[in-house]
C-alpha cells in the first residue's frame, strides 16, 4: 500500500508540473510572447491549438506504447520532450519559431498527460488502478492555481523566456527523476493473466464511439468555459466581482467532487459517477438561464464539481467497460476527437457568447452535457468484472 502511495503521488505531482508548463501555461504567457514577437493574439492561440491537435493525434501511439513497454520510460522521456519545446519557446523569435516550440510541446502533450498517467496506473494496478486514478486527479486538479501564478511569478523575475528556461529546468531537475525513479519498471496487472497487448480494441466498437462522444463533448464545454467563464457571468448580469469571485471556486469545486468520488462513491460502479457528473452542468447552466446572475456561484460549483468528476471518469469508464487489456490504446482513441474539438471550443463558444447571447451559450453548452447524459444511459457496465473488482479494493 505504501508503494502504491509513492507510486500515486509521484504521478500526481509529475502531472502537476506537465499539465501547469504546458496546457495552461498558454494563459499567462500569450500577451507577453505576442508582445514581443509583434504577433497578433489570434497567431498564437491559433499555434496553440494546432499543439493541442497534435496531441490528440498522437494519443493512439501513446497509449500503445504504455501497453507494450509500461509508463515510466514514457513519461520519463515526456520531461525530456517539455523541456526541449520550452527551450525552443524561450528563442523563438517569430512564426516559425513559436510553431515548433509549441510542435515539439504537443508531443509532449500527447505522450504525457492524463491518458498516459491514468494508463501508466491501470498497467500497474489493473481493474483495482480506480483509486489511483482518482489519487492523481486530487494532485493534478491543482495544476492551474500552482501553474497560474508559478507562471506569473517566473515572468515577473525573469522575463518570460526566462520563465520558459525555469520550466524547462523543473522538468528536468524534479519530474524527470520521480517519473524514472519512483514509478516500477514493469507492469504488474492485477490479474496476473492478462498481457498488455490482450484485448486490444478491434475496429470501433458502438460503445466506443458513445463513449468518444460524451468525452468529446464534456471536454469541449470544458474547454470552453475554461476560457469564457468570467465574460459569461458578467454577460448574464452579474458584478466585475461576483464574476471573479464565482470563477475561482471552479478549481475547489473540481477537488471537492474528486474527494467525493474517492470517499463515497468509489464502491459504486464508474457508470453511476459519470452519470451524476454529466447532470450537473446542465442543472447549473438551466438554473443560471432562468434565475439569472443570482445563481452564478451554484452554476459554477455545479460546472466545476462535474468537470472534477468527468475527469475521473475519462480514465475508471473505460476500464470498468473494457478492461485493463489494451487499456493504453483504447483510451488514447477515445481521447483524440476530445484533444481536436478543444481547439475550436473558445471560438465557437465566443462566437454564440458575442453574436447570441449568454443564454444562447447556456443552451449550447447545457444540451451537449445533457446529451451526454443520455448517452451514458445506452451503455452498461458488465457487472461481475466490476464487482470483482470492487471486492478487491
């Protein structure tokens, strides 16, 4: 149980400093590197999210890399990837140059974040890796409150090449020897029986294709709302401060629904948490449409507590529907439409924001949830494989 607790926290922590330098390090850095390349804003996010489609392409491979060779070296080699593209970000000097940084970044992207963490787990753990799944989403929920202002702060004293160098050297001083150090070289499957490669996904499934839509959809309002949050809220009604205010409780909401899924809801199947997850958006965003700007802290704690869980459910779903075998190569499937939708989420959502209305924006990104909701209610879980599992725990 102890290694299991080194093992969970040293990939908690590593996807912590992945995710903090490198998907959200966009927020902070985009005015500062356009300011001094001369670059509008839309050539840097546009650059951006080519990075993030990248990623989602490369997420098959990534995964089944992990089922054949297990998780370390793999993300051991991701630090070595974030550091090189953030070094390239610190002298870009142009196009070119911000297109390769970020290129080299989406590899990175697609080989190290949560698919290969969560994979890495489900290699070592089996059908048991649900709560250490859940254990490195409680670490990682905090990447943007450390990332946000460790950002800030790296640019305020060194300047933001600067602050890319200083990244750089993170991964390579701290999440390069946890990941090569502290993770086991080998995937111990808790069954005993099933190899890597067993049970790899043939062709694609229906089930497959429900489950790549309600991820393709949650993370798309995700995405979206992740950028348009506070402008939504002020378009709704509400004060410069009550925006704020309810934006901020996104993060603590995420952590506390992951605390209750890790505490209450871990002996019930994942089929019932993603459930309950995918009706919160759409409860919240209803409420806010129709009560107006008095209910955006509820619709942010509602938004924010059915992201934290989704999150949790993008990695125990498949597992509980599948199976350990292939795990690596499933789930990077069922990610890449959710790594390429992102992209476009923050301008389409815009565009409904600016050109309809708040309550347009609500309609749109309520019913994508909801309909995810549904969605959710064509599949099952095979319920002796599950409670196998849950008597193990």
């Amino acid at each position: 149980m102890r290694r299991r607790s080194v093992v969970v926290s040293t990939l908690g922590l590593t996807q912590t400093l992945a995710w903090g330098s490198t998907y959200y390090l966009a927020a902070v850095f985009a005015d500062p590197i356009s300011d001094t390349l001369h670059l509008p804003r839309a050539w840097f996010f546009g650059i951006f999210s080519a990075s993030l489609l990248l990623s989602g392409l490369l997420g098959p491979l990534a995964g089944r890399m992990i089922d054949e060779h297990g998780g370390r070296d793999v993300l051991a080699a991701t630090n070595l990837v974030f550091a090189a593209g953030l070094v390239c970000l610190a002298f870009a000097s142009g196009v070119a140059g911000l297109a390769v940084a970020w290129a080299v970044i989406g590899i990175g992207m697609g080989f190290g974040l949560y698919e290969a963490a969560f994979a890495t787990a489900t290699g070592l753990y089996g059908r048991e890796a649900r709560n250490a799944i859940t254990g490195i989403t409680l670490f990682a929920g905090f990447a943007s409150t450390v990332g946000w202002p460790t950002s800030a702060f790296f640019i305020e004293q060194f300047g933001w090449r600067g602050a890319c160098i200083a990244w750089a050297v993170l991964h390579v001083a701290i999440g390069l020897p946890m990941n090569r150090l502290l993770i086991p070289k080998t995937a111990s499957r808790a069954s005993g029986k099933t190899p890597a490669h067993a049970a790899e996904p043939k062709g694609v499934p229906l089930t497959m294709i429900v489950l790549a839509g309600v991820f393709g959809a949650t993370w798309c309002v995700s995405t979206a709302l992740a950028a348009h949050l506070p402008r939504l809220l002020l378009a709704m009604g509400a004060s410069t401060t009550t925006a704020i205010l309810a934006a901020s409780l996104v993060g603590p909401a995420q952590v506390a629904a992951r605390l209750v899924e890790f505490g209450f809801l871990r002996n019930l199947s994942p089929m019932i948490s993603a459930r309950v997850a995918t009706a919160l958006h759409p409860l919240g965003a209803l409420l806010l449409a129709t009560l107006g700007p008095i209910m955006a802290v509820p619709f942010v704690l509602l938004h924010g507590a059915g992201n934290g869980m989704l999150t949790i459910a993008r990695g125990t779903l498949p597992l509980a529907v599948f199976g350990p075998g292939g795990y690596g190569l499933r789930t990077g499937i069922l990610s890449a439409p959710a790594r390429i939708l992102q992209g476009g989420a923050p301008l389409l959502f815009g565009l409904v924001l600016d050109n309809s209305g708040p309550r347009a924006a609500l309609l749109l990104s309520g019913s994508m949830v909801a309909l995810s909701f549904l969605a959710l209610f064509t599949l099952s879980v095979p319920a002796p494989a599950y409670e196998a599992a849950a008597e193990n725990r």
